[in-house]
C-alpha cells in the first residue's frame, strides 16, 4: 500500500473523529473503513483503535439508516468480518455465530432497554445478565454423544476453521461433557479462548529471553493461538475458554432442548455444571438497566485488577422468551449488547527519548510523547525498555506512535505509523556512555538485553540505590517517598544509604513544606526501620539479582550481615535454592571494602544487623497438623485475611498454592467461592474445608 493512500486514509479518518461525516462522504468513508478493515484482519496491523473503527463505522450506519439507498452490497456494514486463513479446513456452523452490537455510554443503554420493552411488549423492568466481554478468539465447540467432536473459530460467522485437534489441547474445554444426562444428543457451545494476563507477561518474558518478538497483546496471542498449525504451540500458549453461550441443543428425536431452559443465567450455569469455564464470579443477574448500569461503572474501575483482559461488558435480556420475541438481525441478536469500555489505544508523537538509570546500573530508554488520554489517564512518558525494543519497532523522534494499555496498567508503545512519516524524522541514537557518570556502558553477556553502567559510585545508581532502601518494598520507611530522596540528595544530606539514617531532624523541620510534626514523623519511621529483620535489610541493598526470596534464604544462615564478609562463592551455593548468579553477586558485593563499610556505619548508627526471630526458618514438626499439605483459599474469608491464613497455614506445615489442580490437597473456601470451588469439586480428590474447620485442626477454634 502506498504511503499516500495510507496518509489519505489516516487524515479522513482523524478527519470524521472529530467532525461526522455526511451523506456526500459516504463513498470516501466506506473506502476508508475498508481501508482499516484490510490493515486489520490482512495486515494485521491497525491503525485505529478499535473504538475510532467502531465510530467511523457507526458514523456510516447512521448515513445508510438516514437514505437506505446508499447501501451497496459492498458496504462494511454488509458484511461480518472473517479471520480466515488458508491452512484450515472450513466449516459451517451449527447455528450462525453472531456478533453484537455496540454501545459506548449510559444513553445508548437505555435506549438499548427502551428498544427491548417496545419489541417485546413489556411495561414493566426488563431483567439482564451481565457478562465480561472476553478479548480473546471466539470459537464454537460440538459435542455429540457427551464427546468432543469438532472446533471451530467463529471465521465470518457462517463458517469457521476447523481447529478441533487444538481445542482438544485446552484443559478448561471438556473432552467429554455429560450432556446425554440433560437428554441432549448433539450441543453446540460458543465461547472465547483467553489468555490470562499474569500468563501472558510470563510467556511474553520468556519469549524475550529466547530473543523472540514479543506479543503486543493477550487478544492477539490467543487468536493467533486457536490457529496455530501445530497443536502443541496452541497448548505453550496457556490458553482458557470460558464458555458463554449454548448455541444449540438437540434431543435424539430432534426436540431443541434451548427451549427448556427458560434464563440465559441458568444456561449458564449448567454449562459450569457440566464442566466448562464459566465467568462465575462476574456474571451477574440485574432486575433492570439502571442496575446494569451501576454494576458496569463498578466493573469498568475495577477493569484493571480483572486476571483477564476484557474490552467491555455483554448485557443479555435473561429472559429466553423474551429473547425469542426479539430475534436477531443479520448481523447480531437484538436480545443482547456490548458495552464497550473506555479506549486504551491511542496514536501520538513520539517527541524525546530519555536514559534512565537504575539502581544496578540498567540504562532504560523512556520515550516522551506528546500528553494523550488513556483509559482514564494522560500518559506522557512510556517505557521503551532497552536498545533492542527500539530497533525491533523501528522507532523514530518525530513518529507518530500507537499506544495502548493491555495486561497492566503499564502503557506501552505498540508500534510506529511508518507510513506516516514526512521524512524529517530522526533515528533514536542509544547512547555509548552512561547520561549520569559518563562511564562506558557494557553488556554483561550477549543474553543481557539492557546496557549497563558499572561504576558503583554513579551518581544517579545511589541516588536510586537510596530511593529503592526507604520504598515499601524494601525499608518500608514511611513518608520517605522518591521526592523527598530527591530532594535531600540535591541538599548534599544522602551520599550513599546510610545517610538515611543521620538525618537532622531539626533542620528538616525548617524546610518548606516540612514542620515539626512531619520531621517527627519521619524520624520515627527512620527509627522503626532500624529494627527491621536482616532479610529486609539484605534485599534493600540492591545487590544485583538479589530477590526477596534468596534474602531470607541468607538471612536463615546468619548470625550478623558482616558475617557474609567472610563467605566464599561455595558457601553461598551450600544454601539449597541459592544458584551460581546470587552467589556471585552477593559475595562480589561483600568483598567491596565500601559495602562493608558503609553498613558497619549503619550498624553504628543503630541500625539492626544482627539475626532476629523473624529471620528464622520455621521449623515444621513431625506432627505438624498440615505436614507436607498443599493448601489454598478462594472466596472472602471471614475471620482472617489471605495474608493471615497463609502464614497460619505455612506455620502448620502446609505449602500454600495459587491454583486448583490435582496437586491441591485442601481448599479452604470462604464466602461467595466461585469457580476454584467448582474446579476442585470436578477434580474429586481435594478436601473442601469451611474456614471454621481450617481454624479447629489448628486448634484455634
Ligand atoms: S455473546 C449471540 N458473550 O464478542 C451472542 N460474546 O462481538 C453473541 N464475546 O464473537 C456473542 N465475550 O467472541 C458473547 N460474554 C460474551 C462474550 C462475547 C466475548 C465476543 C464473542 C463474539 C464477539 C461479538
């Protein structure tokens, strides 16, 4: 495609956005959607986000609504978009796999519920089941005879792939599903393959360290996934269905069951019944709109800590007889609708790149983009995480750059508009030497994709070195945040960390801003930290690779910090779970007169460097009540937190653990317990405990 058409099309679209288009646009407009259409599902490579395609779209129904005789057969409101490709073999669906329709704000719900009342005849409240609307691959799967018989992706709607041989890798689809039990003989379940986003960073990580290209998203993996060739790719790629609709269910002699169910929400539920992923713990019933309404404001601000990536909600009339009066269009039922969640792509400039330096010396390119909305927030700086990032994208100074926030709330640059650029953009140069100390920068390994600065005196690594000490995560000094570490660092007060804890108090108490009783509070966070157990204080020094996990492992075979002066490399691998990189890193450390130094004056201080009580492994006796047990808790406990139970439980012996599998021994459940419940009671061999009984074999009760 050339750059001018992409440009052109690229304009109108920027164009319409902001002013609607009109009836005398509309040829120029379907172009234009066909344009973005093909760099989408062709190219794979959209320019738009998929709200700004959605609006133009609409902005050409309206038109065609308004004089029906500018439909041509041609037009992208004629047709459901495909995500075919050659290599899979065709197949027609049961029943047609339809799409909904969109809505973007309060207004077009009500009308949405206006439209339900008028068609059926109803005065009175209409009542909705409110569903996630998966990001992911749709896929319609056939049982026959309670078997696992054929997958599909949705392909057109019509038609689909055939991908049965990698649905049958995915553990959350039953191979074999009872549905003879309900009298159905042949079923077809609809629902959409998903990747979860802590998996998906993990594969992203991993992927990374194989000096592969990364995914840009969850969506795009898993519907990359449900077609990959070789059914094992599909299976590495972690992927969930959850099940969200039955699309048809026929008896022996040809009765359709659908019929017998009489609410979208129980069919629902029997599909979680009979064994498949459901959104148990977000679908949800509303007596009217008004409270589907509410229930969206709240999902939608809770979007982020969701473990799966949904772009909205799906609003189901739940009632089947009121479903049946409203029927479908072509394209979409009129009984269901989407509710689209605020944007979280966006195009800006990329203006500057600036070299941070962090507190081991890794140099992190952030780029500066012009300020753009977000998903709720202005994002004005994104990180470009190293020199490979920005030579695999290709990026440019002066590139105008699609920006999204997908997995986390971290944005990241998806990719620059090449075809945009008018030729005075400039290469994005990674600098020799580090910005701070102008010190060579160097890598480690070839594996290392960050350069590195590796003067221990950097400036700007203490400074960070110092920020990391007081954070929550490290010190936990209280009230000692980043800006006033920056602050008492330009003052000349923290050379290194343990400035932190010679502060005068009086004349900080004389800073703006500052006063007695925030300088006393200060100082009795300072004084508090001073007591912390070695393993904080061994993970707060920042010793390259050294994790909260490997500290504490330390700290159980100390008796004082500066022993570790006089351990070797050996002695450090002597410590199970302890490898040959920490080990390394923590006796190179040591071995540094400085180091030493600088924490025999934190001791003088009055800073704790000697082994305490919480640095001590747990022992575990023989009759321990949950000696070699794995346990986990789902649901809202009542008589403690998560935290608590875990540590009460480790303290009886028992190894607590994220996910229900058949390696789970015990699942203690709380209130409202969803899906891991079911989970564990499908698996038949995990004892399910009340909190109460966890309580009592403790002897707490
Ligand atoms: S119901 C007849 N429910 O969204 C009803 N779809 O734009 C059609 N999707 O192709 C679908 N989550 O892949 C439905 N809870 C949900 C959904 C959902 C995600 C996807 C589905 C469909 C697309 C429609």
């Amino acid at each position: 495609m050339s750059e001018t058409k992409a440009k052109k099309y690229f304009d109108l679209a920027k164009k319409w956005l902001a002013k609607a288009a009109t009836s005398s646009d509309v040829e120029l407009l379907k172009e234009t959607l066909r344009y973005h259409e093909w760099k989408y599902y062709v190219e794979n490579d959209p320019v738009l986000s998929d709200y700004e395609y959605d609006q133009l779209y609409n902005q050409l129904k309206t038109i065609e609504e308004a004089d029906p005789q500018l439909i041509t057969p041609d037009s992208p409101t004629q047709r459901v978009a495909s995500d075919f490709t050659q290599d899979l073999d065709p197949v027609k669906h049961l029943v047609p796999m339809l799409s909904l329709d969109n809505s973007y704000n309060d207004e077009d719900l009500k009308k949405f519920d206006e439209q339900i009342k008028k068609l059926t005849g109803e005065t009175g409240d209409i009542e909705y089941c409110v569903e996630p609307k998966f990001d992911g691959g749709s896929i319609a799967v056939v049982y026959e005879d309670d078997q696992l018989v054929r997958a599909a992706t949705r392909g057109n709607g019509a038609q689909g792939e055939e991908m049965t041989l990698n649905a049958k890798t995915l553990p959350s689809l039953p191979l074999n599903a009872p549905f003879s039990s309900l009298g159905i003989k042949t079923a077809e379940i609809r629902g959409e393959g998903v990747i979860r986003k802590d998996i998906f960073a993990k594969l992203n990580e991993a992927r990374a360290l194989e000096g592969k290209t990364l995914f840009a998203n969850p969506r795009n993996s898993a519907t990359g996934g449900l077609r990959m060739k070789d059914p094992n790719e599909t299976r590495a790629r972690g992927i969930e269905v959850f099940a969200f609709q039955l699309g048809y269910a026929v008896a022996e002699d040809g009765t359709d069951m659908l019929q017998m169910i009489n609410r979208h929400s129980q069919q629902i539920a029997l599909l979680g019944e009979l064994g498949f992923k459901i959104p148990s713990d977000k679908e949800v019933v509303c007596k009217n709109i008004d409270e589907v309404i509410t229930l969206i404001k709240q999902w939608e601000a809770d979007r982020e800590n969701y473990p799966y990536e949904i772009d909205g909600v799906v609003v189901k009339v739940n009632r089947r007889a009121l479903q049946e009066i409203c029927g479908s269009t072509q394209h979409h039922p009129r009984w269901a609708i989407a509710f689209k969640f605020k944007a979280k792509q966006a195009t800006t400039t990329l203006v500057d790149v600036e070299y941070q330096i962090g507190k081991i010396g890794s140099i992190t390119p952030v780029a500066k983009v012009l300020p753009v909305h977000l998903a709720g927030v202005t994002v004005s700086s994104i990180s470009l995480h190293n020199e490979e990032f920005i030579t695999s994208k290709d990026l440019r100074i002066g590139d105008q750059v699609v920006i999204e926030r997908a997995g986390d709330v971290i944005p990241y640059i998806v990719k620059s508009l090449a075809d945009l650029r008018t030729g005075d953009e400039e290469p994005i140069v990674f600098p020799k030497e580090c910005p701070s100390c102008s010190t060579e920068l160097v890598k480690e390994d070839e594996m290392q994709a960050a350069w590195r600065c590796i003067n221990p005196e950097c400036p700007a690594q203490i400074l960070q070195r110092i920020i990391f000490h007081v954070s929550k995560a490290a010190m936990d000094i209280d009230g000692f945040g980043r800006a006033n570490v920056e602050r008492f660092a330009e003052l000349g007060w923290l050379r290194d960390i343990s400035d932190v804890y010679d502060l005068d108090y009086e004349t900080i108490a004389g800073l703006d801003g500052f006063g007695q009783k925030s300088a006393d509070k200060l100082q009795s966070s300072i004084e508090k930290a001073k007591q912390n157990p070695i393993s904080k204080l061994l993970h707060s020094l920042s010793i390259h690779h050294l994790g909260k996990k490997a500290s504490k492992l330390i700290a159980e075979h100390i008796d004082h910090v500066l022993d570790l002066a006089n351990w070797s490399e050996e002695d450090f691998l002597s410590i199970k779970d302890i490898g040959p990189v920490v080990a390394r890193n923590v006796s190179a450390y040591f071995a540094e007169a400085a180091n030493v130094e600088m924490l025999q004056r934190m001791e003088s201080l009055g800073v704790n460097l000697t082994q305490t009580e919480e640095d001590r492994p747990i022992a575990v006796a023989d009759n321990a009540p949950l000696r070699d047990k794995t346990i986990l808790f789902t649901g809202s406990l009542q008589k403690m937190t998560r935290g608590e139970a875990k540590k009460k439980a480790e303290a009886a012996g028992a190894k607590a653990i994220s996910a229900v599998s058949g390696n789970l021994n015990i699942l203690v459940v709380g209130e409202k317990a969803g899906s891991k419940l079911k989970k564990a009671e499908a698996i038949g061999t995990v004892e399910i405990w009340t909190e109460d009984q966890f309580l009592e074999i403790l002897g707490e009760l």
